[in-house]
C-alpha cells in the first residue's frame, strides 16, 4: 500500500489540490469482453500495423519513431499516413468498445477535489463522474471560450487539457497539434499556470513526457519555486530519476506495486486515500479549522 504524505492528504481534505489523470488511469477500464483501452504506445503500435501499402515508407519512419520513444512524432506521421481514415482509427481504438469505468475511477470521483485535469481524450471518466454527479460536473475542454470560469467558484470541473473524442478535429495527439495550441489557446496554458501555482497537484496514470506537463510544471518550478506536488509511478524509479524530477519541475514521485495491467496496489491505495481525506475533512469540520 502506499503511504500517502500528509501534506497532500490535507491539501485534498481542504480542496486545495488538484488531480491530473492519464492514460494508465483509463487502462483499468474493460469493455463488455474484458478487453482494456490502449496505451499510447499500444494504440501507435497498432496504427502502424494498418498503414495503407501506399504509405509503407512513413511506416518504416513510425517505427524508428517508436523505438526511440519519440511518440508524438510518430503520431505526427502516422496521422499523415493514415489521411482521411485517421479518425476512424481513433475512434475505433478509444470510443466504440464502450469501455465501462473501473474501481479507480470511483476513488478519483470519491476524493471530491474541485478540478480534476484529464489528459486522456476518451471519455470513460467523463461518462462515470456526470452519472454520479447527476449533472452538477462540468466538463470543459481546453478550447472552450468559457474556460476561464473554472478558477473561482465552488463548482466541479473536469478539464479535458488535450480535447475529447467527441471532437477529433481538435484533439492534441500530435507534434503540430501541440505547437497550434500553444500559441491559439494561450489563455488555457496561462489558467494552468494559475492552477498549479494555487494548488498542490499530485498526477495519477501519466507519464512523465508529456509536453504541456514538462513545460508548466518546469515553469512553475523555476519562476515560483514550487515544490509541492506529487507524481504516482510504478516501483523503480531511480533514485537520480527522483532529484531530476523534484529539482527541474517540483515534483516528488510516490510509488506503488505494479505488474503488467496489475495496479491493484494503486486502486486499494487510493481507496484508502479517501478514507484519510474523508477523517482530515471530518477533523477540520469538528474544529472549525477552515
């Protein structure tokens, strides 16, 4: 089980932290056979294998691509060499199976932070947290002209940093999709940089590649000085790994029992995570330590 600090239990006990999830969080969904979404590399692996015969010159390219673990450019030409089937691809890795939520989900919900920053372009969580939510959820994605109003306000958000699957023509997947971003939604990465420096963030289910990541939290790091977030990873990250990670964006790894598809040891960890938040939430309740 993990031992969860102290300080990030009382920061979600008194909402002032924020939960980011990534694609290890949706990998715990199945669909009506037991079948599991893809991982990133898994969905690209895939993909490749589809490539029309035509394009069999990019494919060679996405697999060095691949093997260096440069994912984005692979995205970036296997997008080209699928054309106008890409979303169909997509769609047909992400959206039709139907995956149904998983027991992580419904600690992540249960935690009851008031933002709740997905990478994930699916909609598994989406569909479980507006259920449980009866419609008092708000999901935004980074596009969206209102995107401002989730700063201030008691109301729950789940903000979708790279799009949905309901609008494949503005996920980010690739490396053009995340220069456009950057420079057309500049107002969403600067509502970022306000949450993470308000807010203690801890990540569950992402990597540690992700662009938009590197670069906030690197922000962050060096013009505030900030130190306090979490990152939850599989046992064995090196110890030189760590240091890199808390000096360059402030972020300190908490780690769990994994095997291939077995995060049993981080779904029974947050459940017990709640568990701690709900008695901190009940304690500050008791004293009036608002």
């Amino acid at each position: 089980m993990v031992n969860w600090p102290s300080s990030l239990v009382d920061a979600i006990a008194r909402r002032k932290a924020v939960i980011i999830i990534g694609s290890g969080v949706s990998a715990n969904a199945s669909d009506a056979n037991g079948a599991h979404p893809p991982t990133w590399a898994e969905f690209l692996l895939s993909a490749c294998e589809s490539i029309p015969p035509a394009n069999a010159r990019l494919g060679s390219l996405v697999k060095k691509a691949l093997k260096s673990n440069n994912y984005l450019h692979a995205c970036e030409l296997l997008k080209r060499a699928h054309g106008g089937d890409w979303s169909n691809i997509v769609r047909s890795h992400f959206q039709t199976p139907n995956y149904r939520p998983a027991k992580i989900h419904e600690h992540i919900f249960n935690l009851d932070t008031r933002i709740v920053i997905s990478l994930n372009f699916d909609s598994i969580y989406d569909r479980y947290a507006l259920s449980k939510s009866e419609g008092t959820f708000y999901v935004k994605n980074y596009h969206d002209d209102d995107i401002a109003q989730l700063i201030s306000g008691p109301d729950r958000y789940l903000i979708k940093a790279h799009g949905s699957i309901d609008t494949i023509g503005k996920l980010i997947f690739t490396q053009v999709d995340y220069a456009k971003a950057r420079i057309k939604h500049s107002d969403f990465y600067k509502i970022l940089d306000s949450i993470l420096l308000l807010n203690t963030v801890v990540m569950i289910g992402c990597g540690v590649s992700d662009p938009d990541m590197q670069l906030i939290f690197e922000n962050n790091r060096f013009l505030f000085n900030t130190n306090s977030h979490y990152m939850v990873l599989p046992k064995g990250t090196a110890d030189e790994d760590r240091q890199i990670y808390e000096d360059s964006r402030g972020i300190r790894i908490i780690e769990f029992r994994a095997k291939k598809r077995d995060y049993s040891d981080l779904t029974n960890s947050l459940a017990e995570l709640v568990t701690q938040v709900e008695d901190r939430r009940q304690a500050i309740s008791t004293a009036m330590d608002w």
